[in-house]
C-alpha cells in the first residue's frame, strides 16, 4: 500500500494534540503558576512576579524532604532493577514460552487490587503481630516483635518495591527482546562464560531498558504517598504528602513551585537519560 | 476531618454520579413534560438545594425521603473536606455558581463572611433552630459580626483510644506524652487535630501559658510544636496516623496501647474482641463539627428560602436519626428522638436517645473546639513540616 508523504504528520497529529493538551499544557500552567503571588484575598494567586513559592521550599526543611523523595524513588528503583533484571533475563532466555507467560501474569496478580489495598497488606506483614514478627518468634530467633519493620523507611521501601517492580520488568523483557540472540551464541562460541556475556554483550544492549525501568520507577515512586502514609514511621513525608500539605492551607504558589522543581529533575533525568544511555532506542523499528 | 467508616453501612454511590443522574432525569422529565406525558402533579416535590458538603454529611439514597419530608432535594456533592480548596474554589473558583449550601468543617465562618463568600442565616427562617441544644448553639465560629452564618449540623468530641488491660484507666493526655510508653503510642497526621490535643495537655496539666488551644499564637503554636519534635525524636510516637482503617488496624494489632482518634474506633476494636476504652481527659474533649453555610451564589440566584427549608430540614429529626444510624454522628436536637418517638419502626428510640445523651456527657465538661482555620494557619502548616523532618 502506497503511503503518501503527508499520512505521517496527519496521523501524528491526534496524539500530539492530545499530549500537548492533556500533558504540555497543564504542566506549563503549573510552571508560570509557581511564580505568582498568592493574594490573601482571594485564596488564590494573582499574575505577579513573584519567588516567594521557591524561597518556602528552603524554609522549614522542605527542602530535605525533596532531597530525601529523590533518594528514596532512586534506592526503590535500583533495587526494582536488580530483581526485575534476573526476573526478565529468566522471562526471555530461560523458560519456555508457557512458563514466561505464567511469570508475567504472576507479576501482575497484585495489581488486580487497590494501591491502597497493597499496601495495607504489608502493614499485616510487617507489624508487630504480623506475619515475619510470628514466624520469628515462633522459630525461637527473637524474643519480641521488631519494630522497624513497619513504620520505617525500610517498610517504605518495601511497600515501594512491591508496587512498582513490573515496571522495571517490562522494559527490560522489552530491550532483552531486542538482542540479537546470534550475538549471545557467537560470544559463548569464543569461550565468553556467563558473567562475561552479561557485562560485555547482554547490560550494554539493555542499557536503554535499564533506563527506561529506572525512570518508570523513579517517576512512579517520586508521586506516590500512599505507601509513606501508610508504612512510614511518625509524621514520614514525601513530596506528594508535603504538596498535600501546603494545598490544605491553600499556599498554591508553593505548591506549584515544589512541582515545578520536580519536573525539573525528572525532565533533566530524562534528557540525560536519553543522551547517554539512548533511551529512545528501545522505541526505534527494529526493521532498521 | 472526615471520619467515615464507623462500622455502619456507607453509601457508595458517587456523587457526581448522582448529580448528573439526577440532571439527566430532570432532563429527561422535562422532556416528557414538555410531551404532555406527565402531569403537573409528578413534579410536586421541585426545589432542589445543591449541598456542597463533607461526605460524612451525605445520606445516600434517603435524600429522596429528606426530600418528601422537607419539600426540598438536596443534589450533594462531596467537597473533599479539606478546607484549603473549599475556600479557594468559593473565592477564586465556580463553586458559589454550582452550590447553594455549604456543610464545612468549623473554623472558616468568620474568614469566607469577611471576603464575602458566604451570607448570614435568617434562623426566623428556620423554626428548627430553636431546637438546637444551646452549647452547640454557642461553638465559636457559628457567628460573625453577630450575624449567624454557621449552623451546627454534627457534632462530636474527640480524645484518646487507648488499652486498660495494659494501661489501666486512663485519663489524661499525659498518656501520649508518658516516655514509659516510647514507641507505643500514636496521634493523628494532621496539625488540626494534633496541635489541639498537645496544646489542651499543654495548657490544662502544665499550666502551660495557652489561652485557646483552637487558635494559637505564634509563640503559643512555637512551644506545642516544640515539645511535639522533641517528644517525636524521642521516638515517642509509632506513628501518626490517617483515615479510619489505618486507625483500626492500629488497636487491633496492637501496634499502640493508646492513640488520640475518634470513638467509633473504640467500637470497632470492641467488636474484634479487643478490651478497648475511649478516655474522658481531665483536660477535656476535643470538640469538632460541621456547619452549614449559606452560600451567596444562593442568594444571588433565589435560591436562599429554600436553602432555609433544606437546612430547618436537617435539623428537623429524621436527617439526625438516619446519620446517627448509619455514622454514628449526632446532629444536635432533640428532634432525633422526637422523630423516632413518632416513627419507632424507622429507628429504635432508645438508640436514638443513648447516641445524644453520650455525646451531651461529653460536652457536660471541658471541651476545646477543633478549628480548621486558625488565625495562623500557614504557621501551622510550616511547624507541621518541622516536625515530619524532625
């Protein structure tokens, strides 16, 4: 069938549209928004130049609570990456196609529940009476409940791993699909054993998938706040719970100023992601 | 604050949903109207009122029986209950175009009378009030300029959840502060709430320099949220806690032995077998309700009169006896059990009678009022961000 020249940019047009609408232009709102001014009469912001939504983000310790959102969205992710890694790698190499498919719809059983549901559960799973306290103690290994399993940074951590695995899983089964499995083969051939092939062929042709996980993951766990609230220690916060925060005294300004500053890494994370680890090769035609 | 779940059944028909269905419906009767294939008669029952309240304020499908009651049909939407947005969506927003009657959490009368967001009650208007027991008459925030511009709608007073088996009886807020208890006790995630019980212990047991513990100055709110951080280092607290499962899960696995919340929890933990009991503070409760404010898009609009009827509705009986059955929550008049006297196949009377006169006990003594808008509100905001990094 003939494709003529303008089909490409007619048929392009719909979802740039829709992106530009549902996704550029609401984030550009929020950007010119954060530096308005707030104006007590109203509750709302007035279109006056103003900083004075960055300046909060230093006061009161907001700033670390960025900072600490950061670090624990990229400790979730690395640790994502370095099961979904083996999980995939199994998916695409090892088992049959029957037994890939089980492995996948496996991955996804915990998400035919609620967010909040998932990490309710690991409340009965980490708490004092819960499930890992019993089986401790009833195998004679402590005498009382540990405490930091739940309420912690590490029940966070938890709770955010068990969330958003299948997200590092999937694209790197995906990027995985994609390596020639002749170029596998040819280095076992000259003698390469398993961590040779893993290190010198398998990471640097996954490296857009590696990314592509990471940035799922660091994304999805920067906004999350159910699992904070829920298995974070007394008064654990994160960028969205703080977003909360500052919405409820109706502070907007400072509201879209911490958005902003969010998008601002996310964006460059991708920017760099893209330039050095070529994330949009995992999306190029194979054909070519 | 929301507290919804008290073990009853809830309804889970959205809001919006029965907004446009019920506007689909009026659509669709005026069609029919319109064809002459309905009578004048079929529509008997024409004034809607748009409510725009917290959900605890919502009693589902027996609107409809309000509404054969009262003559007026309540369209409820959820206002999400946090007050920040319900103030800026009625200041900058289209909310006093969309709704009549506001149901909000106490505090923000004065604040939305001042910028002229909400009009005063005629209360001749509503031959109920006068029904109104007189200290929920006398809340602070219901009037402004000596105009009436909230009217009390539910209400309740709050303190401390905690275990006699392991504590003993309890009886003062000292309970959540004590270090012998470091780790085992919590508070709820929320300034509005927590800096009221802390500032109430603060002010009644440490002769603590608090005038208003509903309204703290600057220093007033530096020293309650000094001693939280400090006690929160200290590793006081196992958490803090959200939402009615969260606290439920929390006694009845016993992560805490004693937790400042709301009572339905002390019900629930009961009904798990747990020996759980709801404190009566030396320091007294802390007090909480929901008003109803007329809005000025009402007035604007002609709607005013029957925002009157709707609201002398709520007040009227069967509105506090539904929402006293299926929330546990107290709209507070005598009517309730007035209207189950006359109706005892609708609601027990005796239950009826046993949820007022509780909740009147409580207000028998001390109680400090929960404010959701204090004069220093941002402040609260930044010390309650103090303390999450503390």
């Amino acid at each position: 069938m003939k494709i003529f020249p303008a089909a490409p940019a007619a048929l392009m047009s719909a979802p740039v549209l829709a992106i530009a609408l549902l996704g550029i232009a609401p984030l550009v709102v929020v950007v010119a928004w954060s530096f308005w001014a707030w104006d007590p009469s109203t509750y709302w912001i007035k279109p006056e130049l103003s900083f004075a939504g960055y300046a909060a983000i230093l006061e009161a310790g907001r700033w670390t609570v960025i900072l600490s959102t950061m670090f624990k969205a990229a400790l979730t992710a690395i640790i994502c990456l370095l099961i979904a890694y083996p999980t995939a790698y199994a998916v695409q190499f090892l088992a049959s196609r029957r037994l890939a498919m089980i492995m996948l719809a496996l991955m996804t059983i915990p998400f035919f529940t609620s967010y909040l549901i998932r990490s309710f559960s690991w409340r009965l799973v980490l708490g004092r009476t819960g499930v890992i306290n019993t089986f401790l103690q009833d195998i004679g290994l402590t005498s009382a409940p540990i405490d930091w399993l739940l309420f912690s940074d590490f029940a966070v951590i938890v709770g955010l791993v068990a969330s958003y695995l299948p997200f590092a899983t999937f694209p790197l089964i995906l990027s995985m699909q994609r390596v020639d499995p002749v170029l596998i083969s040819a280095a076992r051939d000259l003698g390469a054993g398993f961590w040779t092939v893993l290190r010198t062929v398998l990471l640097p042709l996954t490296r857009s998938g590696i990314f592509a996980g990471f940035l799922f993951v660091f994304v999805m766990a920067v906004g999350s706040s159910t699992e904070v609230q829920m298995l974070g220690g007394a008064g654990a916060s994160i960028v969205s719970v703080m977003i909360s925060d500052v919405m409820r005294v109706a502070n907007f300004p400072l509201a879209f100023a911490i958005s902003t500053v969010v998008l601002v890494v996310i964006f460059g994370l991708v920017l760099i992601g893209d330039r050095r680890l070529g994330l949009a090769r995992l999306f190029e035609d194979r054909s070519q | 604050m929301s507290k919804t779940g008290t073990g009853f059944e809830l309804s889970s028909q959205s809001n919006i949903q029965r907004r446009n269905l019920l506007k689909l419906m009026g659509g669709g009767a005026a069609l029919l109207a319109g064809g002459g294939l309905l009578s004048g008669r079929a529509f008997a029952q024409d004034k809607t009122v748009a409510f725009w309240g917290t959900a605890t304020l919502d009693i589902g499908e027996k609107w409809q029986e309000f509404a054969k009651k009262n003559g007026v049909l309540p369209e409820f939407t959820d206002n999400g209950n946090d007050v920040g947005p319900v103030v800026a969506r009625l200041a900058a927003g289209n909310a006093n175009d969309l709704f009549d009657v506001g149901g909000f959490q106490g505090g923000a009368e004065g604040e939305l009378a001042r910028q002229g967001l909400i009009v005063p009650w005629d209360v001749s208007k509503i031959p109920n009030y006068e029904s109104v027991w007189q200290w929920a008459k006398d809340i602070p925030y219901l009037k402004h300029d000596g105009k009436q511009f909230g009217i009390p709608t539910v209400v309740n007073a709050d303190s401390i959840i905690y275990r006699p088996d392991k504590l003993g009886k309890v009886d003062s807020y000292g309970v959540i502060f004590d270090p012998k208890l470091k780790g085992r006790v919590a508070m709820e995630d929320a300034w509005i709430n927590s800096a009221v019980f802390t500032a109430m212990y603060l002010k009644e047991s440490q002769n603590a320099p608090i005038v208003e513990p509903g309204n703290l100055t600057e220093s007033e709110l530096g020293l309650v949220m000094e001693f939280l951080i400090k006690h929160k280092r200290d590793g006081q607290f196992r958490t803090f806690w959200n939402g009615w499962e969260q606290g439920v899960q929390l006694v009845a696995n016993e992560e805490v032995d004693a937790m400042t919340g709301w009572e339905p929890i002390v019900y629930e933990g009961r009904k798990r077998g747990l020996q759980v009991e709801y404190a009566s503070p030396v320091e007294g409760y802390e007090g909480w309700g929901n008003n109803t404010v007329l809005l000025k898009g009402a007035q604007d609009r002609g709607a005013a009169d029957a925002a009157h009827e709707f609201v002398n509705g709520l007040l009227g009986g069967f509105y506090g006896c539904e929402l006293g059955q299926s929330r546990g929550y107290l709209v507070p008049t005598d009517n309730n059990v007035a209207y189950a006297t006359a109706n005892p196949s609708e609601y027990p009377v005796e239950a009826v009678q046993k949820l007022g006169d509780h909740v009147k006990a409580k207000f028998g003594g001390k109680v400090y009022w929960q404010n959701c808008r204090p004069d220093n509100f941002q402040l609260y905001e930044e010390w309650w961000q103090r303390l999450r990094n503390a």
